[in-house]
C-alpha cells in the first residue's frame, strides 16, 4: 500500500509544476516552492520506504 | 518509536509522552493540507500562513476518518469511500465549488460535461473525487502510517484527542462554508445541496459495508514494490493528464480510473499484500 501512496505522491509531483495556485502568488516564487516541496516529498518517502522496508519485504 | 533516542538531560516533543502519542496524528493534521493543496499546486508556497486553516477541515476530516476506520476494522475502500464523502462535503455543500462557474478564473467545473441530473459537470465530480479521495485523505494517510510503521495498526488518539478532532473539523466546516459565502455570495439551489447531502450520506453508509478485501484468499503472491509504485506513479499520471474538461477527456479519466480500481483490488487479495507492517504491529483497540 505504501509504494501505491508514493507512486500517487510523485505524479502529484510533477502536476503541481504545471498548475496556477488559487492561493498565493504564481511565478518565481511558486516554482521554487515546488522544488522544495518537490525535494521535501522525495525525503519524506525515502525515510518512509526505509521504515517500511524494515516493517516487512511484503508488496505494496 | 522505538528506534527514537532523546540525548540525556534534553527534553523533545518526541520525548514527552503524551506528545509522543500524538506526533503521527499532528503530523497527519497538517500532512493532509500539505499534499492536498501545496503539493498540488493549487496553493503556492507564500501562502503557507493559511496552512493551520487549511489544516482544520482538510487534516481534521483526514485524521477524524483514519481514526474511524482504525477503530472499526474497516479496509483501504473504506477510506477511500469515506474520502469521496469528504470530497463531497467539502467541494459540493461547504465551498460549493462544483456548481458555481465563477469559483476560480482558472477553469470551470459546471457547464463543462454538464449532467442535469447531477447539477454540474462529470469532469468537475471526478476531479474533486479524485484530488480529495485519493490525494487529500488516502495518499497522506499511508504516508503517516509508513513513516510510523509500529503504530500503523492502532489508533492514533483518546477520547480528549478524538473530541478536540471532531471540534477542530466542525470548525473548518463553519470557516470554509461561510468564509466562501461571505466571498462568493454563492448558494446553490437546495434541490443540487440535498442531492449531495444524500450522496455523502450513502457514501458514508456504503464505506461501513463494504467489505475488506482478505490479503491471500487468491492463490497467487503480491506485486514486488516497485512493481506496484511504478503502476500506479504511471495510471495516476495518465489519469492527471487525460482528465480534461471534454466529454473525450473525462471518458478516458473513467476507463484509467477503472482498471486502477480493478488492478487494486486485484492486488489487495494477493498473498503479501497489505500495510507493510502487519508482521510486526500490535493490534489496535477496536
């Protein structure tokens, strides 16, 4: 279940490069919000996926 | 966790215990928002400040439906049921956002595809289904649970945790309902509100019924990880980029919608499959 969560969190990734917010400002800023949130996500699973990893070497 | 060390003579959040206790769900709070919005992009990183309000409907509905799911020993359909609810309640009673056409500039969600019976526009349901069931709700519940392994089994808060969640959603459901009242001057008609009321109610009723599906009653083993990580990064992203706001658009949204549901329970009845650490968790209360 968790490696479906991940897969799930980076194609929100690379969709929220391409989207206008509705709140806060477009532009610079916002893009280099998404690399940070961008970099923050694949930490977040790394960490993640190791703690799973450790859990059990079961699927999903 | 158990794994976590506190240097001597220095006190932690983590290491006090009743904050301890409550990290994943605090985390769990705010993840929610964080996924569903920023990570989305629908709300940019200097607007951060609206997080904690953000925060309120989105982490407190998120963690209110883990919480119920966990003590009542439903599956992962139940929550994404109950995340559709949420979805509902939240883009179709609060903000309103699938029947009023000047919510954003940035696309409308209304006349597009538009079903007189539903009120609105299939491409505006799916969507909001989509982002809210999946992403706001299901996705940052499984991230939490696997960022704490050990209690991914149990529930995350007592009684007082529990009412001050259930008080913290009510109070986002009254900002976020009458906040976009007082900015949009939008109602819809009351017909299009109750059949909604009622679809909520019936997703609800449905996640309560449904049955989980039972790891290892097919006869054959789970996808490796990567199999199924790589799976759904390619049927979430094909979905994201055929959901356009035509009928050609959201036809194709449905069948890659279909066979994700369709791979997933699939998946879910396979020997191996399940929260990864069911091997080692303790059981919750229920």
């Amino acid at each position: 279940m968790f490696a479906v969560a991940a897969g799930a969190t980076l194609t929100y990734v690379w969709v929220g490069f391409g989207q206008t917010p509705d709140q806060g400002s477009a532009g610079p800023v916002n893009l280099a919000g998404h690399v940070v949130l961008a970099v923050a996500a694949a930490a977040f699973l790394y960490v993640a996926g190791k703690r799973v990893r450790l859990g059990s070497g079961s699927a999903g | 966790m158990s794994d976590q060390r506190s240097l001597p003579g220095v006190t932690t959040l983590s290491s006090v215990p009743g904050m301890r206790r409550a990290l994943p769900a605090v985390g769990l709070f705010f993840l929610s928002p964080v996924v569903g919005e920023m990570l989305l992009g629908a709300t940019s990183i200097d607007a951060i400040g609206l997080l904690p309000l953000l925060a309120l409907l989105y982490g407190g509905g998120t963690l209110l439906i883990r919480e119920v799911v966990r003590r009542t020993g439903c599956g992962w359909c139940s929550v994404l049921l109950l995340g559709a609810a949420y979805a509902l309640l939240e883009e179709g009673l609060l903000d309103q956002m699938i029947f009023n056409a000047h919510y954003s500039g940035n696309y409308d969600m209304v006349y597009v595809t538009y079903v007189p019976f539903l009120g609105t526009g299939v491409y505006g349901v799916l969507s909001v289904l989509a982002v809210h069931g999946v992403w706001s709700v299901t996705v940052p519940i499984v991230l939490m649970e696997g960022m704490m392994p050990d209690r991914a089994d149990e529930p995350w808060l007592g009684r007082v945790g529990l009412a001050v969640t259930v008080a913290l959603f009510g109070l986002g459901i009254v900002m976020v309902g009458a906040g976009t009242y007082s900015d949009t001057h939008f109602m819809a008609p009351w017909p299009k509100l109750a059949r909604t009321a009622v679809a909520v109610v019936l997703l609800v009723a449905a996640a309560f019924r449904i049955r989980r599906p039972r790891p290892g009653s097919a006869d054959r083993d789970a996808p490796r990880p990567l199999l199924a990580g790589a799976a759904a990064f390619v049927l979430t992203s094909v979905f994201m980029k055929v959901l356009q706001p035509t009928w050609w658009g959201v036809s194709a949204a449905l069948v890659v919608a279909a066979v994700a549901l369709a791979l997933g329970l699939h998946w879910s009845r396979a020997r191996g499959w399940g929260r990864p650490t069911c091997s080692r968790s303790r059981p919750g209360r229920r």
